[in-house]
C-alpha cells in the first residue's frame, strides 16, 4: 500500500532532518533552503519503509512566514507526522500547526519528539507531557509518541514501526477524484506537469481532465503519470503524482488549482458550513480560507453561533464534507469548519438566515435528498452530483419524479400541473375554437426550469396533446358564438344539401374561415374548397343521384342531376374523386366506381 504523510512543527524543530532521515532524500529543493538551513516551500520525498509501505513525505515549513505553505502541504493530505523538538518544547508554531491539524480534522498521525541526543530523559518526558496535553483535544490525542535523534539514529525504527502501524490502520481513501495542485512547471521536452497529492479518486495516463482554477475550467489530457520517481499508467490514492498534461500551459495552471473529471465539479463562490474547532469567540467578518492547496480571502455571514455563509472571492470546487480552515492573519486566530452544503439557496427575504440557520443545525453527515430536490423544486441529477449531494448509485428518493436527467419534487409538480390545468382552461374558456394551448407557450406560462419538464408537468396535469397543443381531455372546442350561424347554414343545407351558401351569405353571417374550420373538425360541416362548405352528409346524397344517371357522366349532367351550379359541383366532383367514389375519364366525363 502506499501512504502520504504530511510533516508539521515549530521552526528548526527537526522536520526535514527527520524526513531525511527516513528517507534518504532531501525534501529541501531550493539553495536558498539549504543554505539558510530553512524550508520555505513544501518539500517531497519517499521510501519504502521496512515493514513494506511505500511512504511518501509532504515536508512543511515551520517558519510562520510561510504557514500559507504549510497549509497547502497538510490541506489535502489525511496522515500527520508532527514534530516537536523533544530539547526545547512546545513552541509557538506547533500550537498553530496543531489547530491547522484540528481544523482539517486530521485525526490520524504519530508524534516524534525530535532531537533527544540534545535533551535529558526528564526533557523528553516533559516535553511529550506538555504534547498530549496540547493534542488532548484534537485528533492526535492517542496517536504514539516516539523520542527519536536524526543525528544518533536512536527511535528512528520504532517511529518508522509506529507510522506503519498507524498508515495501515487508516481507512481506505473514498470519494470523488479531485487532485489539488501543489506545484506546476513545465519541463523541456515534456511540457507542463503538475503535483499534488492524490487523496481520492484515480487517474490513468490518456484520461482526459478539467482544470478548474485561475484560468477557468480548462480540459486537458494526461499524457504520463509518475510516482514517487516512477512512471505509471494508472495511479489511486492515496499517493503522491506528478501528471504530464498535454493541452495546458504551464502558467495557466498552480497551486490551489484542482484536476478532475471533466464535468463532475461545480466552482462554488458560496458555501453553508459549521464551525467544527478553534477558539468560542466571534470571527471576523473577513477571513482567508484554505482548503486543499487553495487559499482565498472570503467573507463570513454569521447565521447562528455555529454556522455561517462563506462568499468565497474565487470560486472553488467544494463539496460536503470538505474541511477547510480559516485564518485571521493578523490576530493568529485559526478555526476549523466543515462545508454542509456548497449549493445553498439564496438567502433574499426576512427570515431567510435564521430558517436557513435551523435548517443546517438539523442537517447531519446524511443528506436529507429530498429536501434539497423540494427546495430547487427541480434539479438536475448532474448538478447534485457536482456539488457532492448524489452518485452514480443514488436512487431518486420518494417524493421525487424522476424525468429526463432531472429531478422534481413531486409537491412542485403537482403545483405547476395545477397552473397548468388552470391555464388551459382560461384558454379553453377564451377561444373555444382552439383546439387548446400551443405547447410553445406551456414552459413560460408556468414557469418551468427547462424545456425537458414540458412533458412531465402536461402528462401530471392529465391534459392532452395534440398536433402540438394541449387541451383538456374533456375538451371539445365549440362555435361559441358562430353557433347560431352554423346552426343556419345547416338549416338551408337540409333543405338544398347541393347549393353551397355563397361568400356573401357567410359573410354576413360572421362565418371566416377560422369558424368554418372550427365547424368542420366538429363534424357540423365540410369544406370542400376554401368557402364552399356543405353537410357532411353530402358527399354520400350525392353518389345516390350520380350513380343513377348513365355512365359516364360529363359534369354538366352530373351539375343538372344535383340541381347546383359549376361554383359548388366541381369541387364536390373532386372531393369524390379523392374518395376514390368517382373516378375522371377525361376532361368532361367520369363514372361512379362500382
Ligand atoms: N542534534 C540534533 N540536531 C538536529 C536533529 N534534528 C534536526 N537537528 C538540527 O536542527 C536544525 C533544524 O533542523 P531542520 O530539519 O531544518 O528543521 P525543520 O523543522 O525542518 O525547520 P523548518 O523547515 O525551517 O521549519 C538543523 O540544524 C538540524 O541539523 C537531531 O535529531 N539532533
Ligand atoms: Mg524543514
């Protein structure tokens, strides 16, 4: 198995010496670091320990300067090896790594009292009694306590048996792929490459990524993997990689920035959290925040004692569950929270907070997914899964209508059937001509998200489609006030089935063409060219008369027999023929098909 270890610890405690020690490698890259005998920047190394794990070590500074390093070192890493010079104590910085180690709820990780060739047996054992009772309210509190000396090599294998020990105690890493970056270079030949310590997730060399960050979301493809020296074609955490990308400038990508999936994250500038550690006192309304290898100034909005709205001032891809720490700069003030929700509902209206307050002190480690599908009203499956609410084995919880990748609350949809059904009546009792609504105008009108719930809200509504237009099943359009009208043409057409009104009567009675179409599709009368309407019925009287005159028939014969005129009997002629009931000869005649 392979492990990653984070160092921490006061200045010159030993940190590097110690990782040296165990490794073999020299964890500080710069000159400028050996010369000072100082780490500025994060140092890496590696080894096989002698029980066989493959560790790798992500060496902090101490120095406070840089404690925005040591943050991007121990923000993604789940082990701690924490250092405290057994000869001169605890010290100021290993009580601000310690609330970093609380904050990000490290809760696994072996304590090494460093430099004991320089300190007397009554020094070691003050010492490691002043560490447990400053780790007494953290995670380390029962982690092993081991008196080593770099220099004389004394405890060095009962540390590396106690890390061991510890790394294979510690659960298998799960949840989404999300690498932070911690360094970013380009090599000649190779182009850029990234490094970062995978916690979660796997990568495969070919695998194509998004990199979200300073340069947005940008997608590349990993064209080599290498780990701890050597190169790889797939890689699982937890470990420490160096990816090569291919598709990426080197500048545009560096610490704080984060490769996953391409699609699978949602940057975030809000975010819902619980404070989890640090002092009972009030923070600051302005604050920087570190997740990760990511730090960005944020504002807070206090909710209730417990929990606050983030307004991160760069968006990142968070998700429930994240530990982050904030750091007031200038007091010292270190407080640890947890990340509920990183899609929280806009606080707009009186009472907003202190509902949303209430709402997140009965939120727990489970998701009450149907809540949070009710309050969007519907959702996309995608979104929730970017944001961390769902996976791919999520089942739609009750309540929930599940339609065309999205998911509805079904008290929301049964809301918007409900206008639905009210609008289509209005528009029933507006135009009883209509058929019924265009389904064009069904999203707007009652306010749905996406064009894909049109369907689901019409089929909920028990309503109708045809040709388009959504009507109640009930429905069936009526004349209104053409009733009468039509009511008098079929009179005269009783009388003379054969003599269509003419343009004028039918003006003068209010019958347009809409009327005459509305009186068609119910079956009152046919329309047999535009204005020449007769009774259904016709057609049928017509081939009565027809089919006793002798065959063929010229249209004259045909026009005397039904006592019409050319005006109605040539399209009543053609109207036959395309019912295959008559069937033209020539210019002039036809016979009735038999
Ligand atoms: N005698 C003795 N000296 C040690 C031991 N470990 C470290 N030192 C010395 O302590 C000094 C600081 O050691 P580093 O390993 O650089 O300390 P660090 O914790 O990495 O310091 P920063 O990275 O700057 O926070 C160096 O001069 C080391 O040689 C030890 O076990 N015994
Ligand atoms: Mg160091």
């Amino acid at each position: 198995m392979a492990y990653v270890v984070a160092t921490a610890g006061h200045v010159d405690h030993g940190k590097s010496t110690l990782v040296r020690a165990l490794t073999g490698m020299e964890p500080d890259r710069w000159v400028e670091e050996r010369r000072r005998g100082l780490t500025i920047d994060l140092g890496y190394a590696w080894t096989t320990l002698p029980g066989g794990a493959h560790v790798a070590f992500v060496d902090v500074p101490g120095h406070q300067r840089f404690v925005g390093n040591m943050l991007a070192g121990l923000g993604p890493a789940p082990f701690v090896l924490f250092v405290v010079a057994a000869d001169e104590g605890w010290r100021a910085q290993s009580s601000e790594h310690r609330d970093a180690v609380a904050a990000l709820g490290i809760d696994r990780g072996v304590v090494a009292l460093t430099r004991a060739d320089r300190a007397s047996a009554e020094q070691v054992a003050a010492t490691g009694e002043r560490v447990r009772a400053e780790l007494a309210a953290t995670g380390l509190r029962d982690a092993p306590l081991i008196a080593v000396s770099a220099v004389t090599g004394v405890g060095l294998g009962e540390l590396a048996a106690a890390l061991e020990d510890a790394l294979r105690a510690a659960p298998p890493p799960s949840g989404r792929l999300r690498l932070w970056v911690d360094r970013a270079f380009s090599v000649a030949g190779a182009g850029t490459v990234v490094t970062g310590t995978l916690a979660t997730g796997s990568l495969a060399v070919g695998d194509e990524i998004e990199l979200l960050g300073r340069s947005g979301p940008r997608r590349a493809t990993i064209r080599r993997i290498e780990s701890e020296g050597a190169s790889r074609d797939t890689v699982a955490g937890v470990r420490r990689v160096a990816l090569n990308l291919r598709g990426l400038a080197a500048e545009d990508v560096g610490r704080g920035d984060a490769v996953v999936p391409p699609g699978s994250w949602r940057e975030t500038d809000l975010a819902d959290i619980r404070r989890t550690s640090g002092p009972e006192v009030r923070l600051p309304q302005r604050l920087h925040l570190h997740v990760g290898t990511a730090a960005t100034t944020v504002r807070l909005r206090p909710l209730d004692d417990d929990h606050l709205r983030l307004r991160l001032d760069r968006p990142l891809p968070l998700t429930p569950g994240d530990r982050l720490v904030l750091r007031d700069p200038g007091s010292g003030l270190v407080a640890g929270a947890v990340v509920l929700d990183a899609d929280p509902p806009p606080l707009l209206r009186r009472g907003d907070a202190a509902r949303r307050a209430t709402a997140l002190r009965a939120s727990g480690p489970s998701v009450d997914l149907a809540a949070e599908v009710a309050r969007r009203g519907a959702v996309l499956v995608d979104r929730l899964r970017q944001v961390g609410l769902v996976d791919d084995a999520t089942a739609a919880p009750d309540a929930v209508l599940a339609h065309r990748g999205w998911w509805v609350d079904a008290a929301t949809c049964a809301d918007w059937a409900e206008r639905l059904r009210r609008a289509v009546a209005d528009h029933h009792a507006r135009d009883p001509l209509a058929i019924g609504l265009s389904r064009g105008a069904v999203r707007d009108l009652v306010g749905l998200p996406a064009d894909a719930l049109v369907d689901l809200v019409i089929a909920e509504a028990g309503l109708v489609q045809e040709d388009g237009h959504v009507r109640a099943a009930e429905h069936r359009p009526g004349l209104g006030p053409a009733e009468a009208a039509v009511a008098a043409v079929e009179e005269r057409l009783a009388a003379r089935p054969f003599t269509a009104p003419e343009a004028d009567d039918l003006a003068a009675l209010g019958l347009g063409a809409r009327e005459l179409a509305a009186a068609e599709r119910q079956g009152r009368l046919i329309r047999l060219a535009p204005g020449i309407v007769l009774l259904p019925t016709a057609p049928a009287l017509a081939m009565r008369e027809l089919a006793r005159l002798p065959q063929p028939f010229t249209t004259s014969q045909a026009r005397q027999a039904l006592a019409t005129t050319r005006r109605t009997v040539i399209p009543l002629l053609e109207h036959l023929d395309a019912r295959g009931w008559t069937r033209r000869l020539d210019g002039t005649s036809r016979e009735v098909v038999r």
